[in-house]
C-alpha cells in the first residue's frame, strides 16, 4: 500500500493532524465512559464532549449550544434539508444550484418525487450564480434556499451574504453546506444571514465519520434521527466521542492557523496552475479567477481524458481527482463542469488539485516538473489535435439535472 | 482506482503501436483508417492498418485513441491480435478477445473492449469500399440513448454478441443508459424482446443440439448435406429477393467457402451479408465454429 505520495486530493480528505490524533486516542482507551451517563467517569468524557463544541462553535463563530455534531458532512445536509421543511409543513418550494454535491442534490431529487417543487440555480462559464436568477425564483412558497458555501470541485465561492440577505427578505430558511469552506475562510455565524451551516471533519485534518452542523438559536429544527435525547434532543444516538474531541482539536488548529495556512496555499495554488498555464498549451482553469477557495485549481487539458492523466500522476506518486467520467462510476462527466458550459475538448480532461497545510514547494516543484511530459504523451497517443476535427463533436449529450 | 490487470497497466504505460500509419503509394499496399467515438462520448479511437493487396494481410497497425486507461491498454491490445492477421481472421476477433487478452476489464469498462472492435470493423470495412458505418443497422432504428446517441438497433446487436441480461451491461458494454438513465426502462424492454425473439430459435437450435448431442457428431458428408440444406432453406431465398444468390464451393474442416453471386457479388454490403446473413445462421443450425469466407 502506498503510504507516501505528493497528496493533492485535499477536497476528497485530508491527512489526520496528529495533534488531533493525540487528543482522541484517551478517549478509545482510558475515557470510554457515556458522556450521558450519570456518574463521574462518563461525566468527564461529557466535559470533552462540551469542549469540542466549544472549538468549533469558535472557528464558526457561533455559541456552542448552536453546535450539533453528525457523522458527517451528508448527513448535516440532509438534516439540515429534512429539519426545515418538517418545520414549515405548508410549504413546498426549495432552491438549490446546479453544482451542489450529491448529499444535497440527490435528496433535493427524492424530494421531487414527493411533490416538492425545486428550483436547480445555473451557473455561468466561471461557476458562479446569477443572483437575478435566485431573485427570481423566491417566492412565499420557499421553504428552504439551500446553496454551497464554496464547490468541491472548483473552488468556486458563493457570495454567501448577498444571498442571504435576499432569501431572509423572503421569509425562508437558509442552509449552507460550507463542508470545503470551513477552515478555508473566515466565518462568524453572529453576523451572517445563514441559519444552518453544514460542516465535516475530515476535510480539516480531522478523521473521517464526523462532522457537525449549525443551527442558528431560534430555528426551528426537527429531527431527523429520533431517540435517546442526546444532544438537546436534535440528533439522537451516542456520541461519537473520539471523533468530537478530534472534531474539536482540528477546528481549534485550523482557527489557529487559518490566516497563515490560506496565504501560503494561496501562493503555491497560484504558482501551480500560473505555471502550467505558461507552460503548458492548450489548456485552462475552470472556475472563477478571483471568487475561488485559495487551495484548489481545476485545470482542463484540452483533447486528453482525467483518468489517463490520473494514471500517470499516480506513477510519480502524485494524487489529485478528475472530474472525468472514467474516473468515477458514472459515463457522464461532472455535472459541475457540465453545467458551466464547458467545451467537450475540455470537459473530459480536467482535473483537480486541491492543497493543504501541510502541502510543500517541493511538491508543487515536483508536479510542475512532470506534468508537461505527461500531457504530451498523452497528447501524442491522442487523435485530437484542434478543435476543427469533423468528428470532435459530432455526437450532443443531453445536460442532465 | 479502478481494479486493473497489470496486463492494462502494462500496455497503458507502454504502448507500442500508437501512431499513425501514412500511405506513401507502395505498390501492393494499402492503408485504410477506422474511427469510432467522438470526445463529446469521452472515448475516441482512430485505427490505421497496412494491408498487403494480395493476401489482405495486416501488414502493421497504429491507433490514436482519446479515452481512458482501459481505452488506451485495449487499443494497444486490439493492435497485438490483429497484427499478420488476414481482414477476413481479423474481422472475427471479438471484444471479449480483447477483455480477455488483457486478463480482464472491469465491467464498467468494457465499453473500452467495443470501441477496439468496431474501430477494427470500420478500418475493414473502410478498405473493401463499403461505406462509413461499421454496423450500418446500427443507425437504423429509434435513437434509444439521447446522451451517448444509441440507436435500438446497436443495442440489440451487443445484447445478442455478448449475451447481456440487464440493462446495467449494456450501459457497460456501449454506454447506453449511463447518462441520464432515463432510457434505461426500455432498455430493460429491449432486452426482453431479445429474450423472446431469440426464445424460439434457441429453443430449436436446443433441440437440435440435443439431437445431435445424443446422437453421432455429424459425418462430414452429413454436414456439408445441412449446410446446403440450411443456405437452399433458408438463405438463399433472402439473398433471391434482393436480386442476389450464394452458392456452396467447398467445405475445409470448419472453413465453409461459398461463391456470392449476382447483386450479392457486387454489393459493397457482401461482407455483412458473408459475416451476419450467412455465417451467423449457419454457426446457429450446424455448429458455431463455422467459419464463412467468400471465393
């Protein structure tokens, strides 16, 4: 199994912190007592349980009763989604984008079935929202407004607040998946326009299988997993306690170094696609120049498929995602690439890198040194050339949502 | 990562026959050129073969392929079974003889196996003249999958080619239904009618292999008497309504040599009717190793 590589996958997971693996390992030895058990020994794992919400309500900004923790990123969307609407029972009415990660756009499909009405915002060729188009949409009938703070696969942010304000002008419920977001910018829930923000662990250096959602005081909130009354009653089911205080140390690190870390990112991101673009022809960033998380750039490299480059990467040892079909189960490329109108000759040879703290000029050295040899080969074995070839695309794919 | 033979992985780091091939005149030679896919599919494959005049010998062959791993490493492999074949071998090398030389492809893949073998199809047919579609039906028919632009009629053929029961191995066998999946419900219609059209003969040609089965193998002059019998009955009057004919030269073994005659003879179709009228419903009622070539 490899264990060393030039991790680049940054928005898929990232490395554990071994600050946080530090401060979970007592409590999967020596503190395994029930945070809601009435002696002394659980008693103290419940003090962990309140200090880790008390970390992350300050990396979000917000009070630590306002902190509800989940088993991830999925399941504080569907929460979030699902807690809404069964607090406003008499309306029918959501408004998602085009580009939202599956949590949210796959139950937003499930929801169509049972008679909600949906409303999937486009995005222009940068990735970005009209904000006409929201106006538009809202209406008395809007129960929820449902957007990503930044997308997954092309850094692109979401101007948040201005679609806040409008969607509070229109009386409905505003959640946030912020799961690439946080820890990449500043948050403070005391001053947004969000009701609920939907966050994950494992995207912050913390393990896998946690997360958390916010849930601004005041708003309603119903259920979606019933039981014992853990957590005031909003998630039942034992804690997931070593995975909270882990929770907990990631979000009080990334507060800690979010200025520094994000600066220095923002520096190799840039040198990393400046310099293939210089270098490199006949490709492209996909996304918008400036409104973009300073960690990840989606480049497409013109008549070359994701997946083949992803195989070549691999052989120095170099992980970064493509948003190709052959990558992934589906035959259809991103939807998220799909929806920004993106030329077929790009389309299918994207690929993402997305960086961390711990990510090197080393590292960048060694994928700028590799990547242009790469794409040649690939280019060479490749029977497109420009854009003029009759058969480049003579066949149309049906846009689907 | 998707779960690789190292025979993929092999021929995908080291190709050895990508390229293209030029025609530069030479006396007795030919170049003809197959492509299939488009980038707007994400799998393109362009084959080029040097074919010896005379003996329709695969002299040398190049791909240029735009797709994946599996895209590439099939491509390569296509090139290594089809090298010093003749056209008429080549053209019975199948997908699975492409999965299979390279020791298996993920299901989800095997697509990449099909764009080998039609690429093949529409290099050879390209070098007998007969034009542009590999498989002309296959554009015939109700156009199935909008996404990847399947018709009916190709959906059928690589139902009944590979024996696909569900609608998720079509999907991986040609793409249709991979996009949308709005037309994977007739799909799965398409496959039951398959099912049921081919109920019957199967049944029949069940019968006759328990027949033959539970008698003697068949005599070679027994054999050559249902071959005729099955081109009098059942081929010949077909191949009659179109102003065509076919007639019995030889029979080497399993190499059944006929003799096509009047439109047939001249048709630029004489390789489809040789491959899929003929040597289909002979391989169904005598036995499927038959092999047909034209004289």
């Amino acid at each position: 199994m490899q264990k060393n590589c030039i991790y680049l996958d940054n928005n898929a997971t990232t490395k554990v912190d071994p600050e946080v693996v530090e401060a979970m390992l007592p409590y999967l030895t020596d503190y395994y007592g029930n945070p809601s058990s009435m002696h002394s020994f659980g008693g103290q794992v419940k003090k962990a349980v309140n200090q880790a919400q008390e970390q992350v309500a300050a990396l979000l900004g917000a009070d630590e009763s306002e902190i509800i923790f989940t088993s991830g990123g999925t399941e504080g969307d569907n929460a979030a989604i699902r807690a809404a609407l069964l607090a406003q029972p008499d309306k029918r009415h959501i408004i998602t984008t085009q580009v939202e990660h599956p949590a949210v756009l796959s139950l937003c499909k499930q929801l169509e079935k049972q008679g909600y009405s949906i409303t999937y915002l486009s995005v222009n060729h940068e990735g970005q929202l009209d904000l006409n188009e929201l106006e538009a949409s809202l209406t008395g009938n809007t129960a929820l407004v449902t957007i990503m703070y930044a997308n997954n696969e092309t850094g692109v942010v979401f101007p948040i607040e201005q679609i806040g304000v409008r969607v509070k002008e229109h009386g409905a419920l505003f959640h946030v998946d912020a799961v690439q977001a946080v820890g990449k910018i500043p948050m403070n829930m005391k001053t947004s326009t969000i009701d609920m923000l939907t966050m994950s662990g494992h995207k912050i250096h913390a393990p896998k299988g946690i997360g958390a959602l916010y849930v601004r005081r005041g708003v309603r909130f119903r259920p979606m997993l019933i039981g014992g009354g853990q957590q005031r009653g909003r998630r039942a089911g034992t804690e997931n306690v070593p995975g909270v205080v882990a929770l907990g140390k990631a979000a009080e690190l990334e507060l800690l170094h979010l200025e520094e870390a994000t600066a220095r990112e923002r520096k190799l991101r840039d040198r990393l696609e400046q310099t293939i673009i210089a270098t490199i022809p006949d490709c492209q960033v996909n996304g918008h120049s400036t409104q973009r998380l300073p960690n990840t750039t989606n480049i497409g490299f013109k008549y070359i498929e994701g997946e083949a480059i992803l195989y070549l990467l691999n052989q120095y040892g170099i992980c970064a995602s493509s948003g190709s079909a052959c990558s992934s189960g589906s035959l259809e490329p991103s939807h998220v690439l799909r929806a920004m109108g993106l030329p077929y000759t790009i389309l299918h040879g994207s690929i993402r890198f997305s960086l961390c703290r711990y990510t090197t000029d080393a590292e960048i050295d060694t994928v700028l040194a590799v990547m242009p040899g790469i794409v040649e080969r690939l280019r060479a074995l490749s029977p497109f050339k420009n854009d003029e070839a009759s058969w480049l695309q003579e066949r149309s794919m049906v846009i689907s949502h | 990562m998707w779960d690789y033979t190292d025979k993929v992985l092999e021929l995908f780091y080291n190709p050895k026959y990508q390229g293209v091939i030029e025609d530069k005149g030479e006396a007795g030679v030919k170049v003809a050129v197959g492509e299939v896919g488009s980038i707007a599919c994400g799998d393109a494959l362009r084959l080029h073969l040097k074919v010896e005049e005379d003996t329709e010998k695969i002299l040398d062959a190049r791909f240029q392929t735009f797709g994946c791993t599996s895209a590439i490493a099939s491509s390569e492999a296509l090139v290594e079974l089809i090298k010093g074949k003749t056209l008429d071998e080549a053209l019975r090398v199948t997908n699975k003889e492409i999965a299979n030389y390279l020791g298996g492809l993920p299901e989800a893949k095997m697509h990449c196996s099909v764009m080998g073998q039609e690429a093949l199809e529409a290099a050879i047919y390209n070098y007998r003249g007969i034009p542009l579609d590999v498989h002309k039906d296959d554009d015939e028919g109700a156009l199935v999958c909008t996404c990847f632009g399947i018709s009916d009629a190709k959906i059928r053929r690589v139902i009944v080619e590979n024996n696909l029961t569900t609608a998720e191995e079509v999907t991986n066998y040609v793409k249709a239904g991979g996009g949308c999946g709005s037309c994977l419900a007739t799909i799965d219609d398409i496959i039951a009618s398959v099912q049921k059209e081919s109920a019957t003969p199967v049944s029949t040609s069940a019968n006759h292999s328990n027949e033959r089965s539970s008698v003697k193998p068949l005599t070679p002059v027994q054999k050559i008497a249902l071959i005729q019998k099955v081109l009098d009955e059942e081929v010949r009057p077909v191949l009659i309504a179109d102003g065509g004919d076919v007639e019995l030269f030889d029979v080497e073994g399993d190499r059944i040599k006929v003799v096509l005659q009047g439109a047939c003879g001249s048709c630029s179709s004489s390789t489809a009717t040789l491959k899929i009228a003929i040597e289909s419903r002979l391989r169904d009622r005598v036995s499927k190793d038959l092999v047909v070539e034209a004289v």
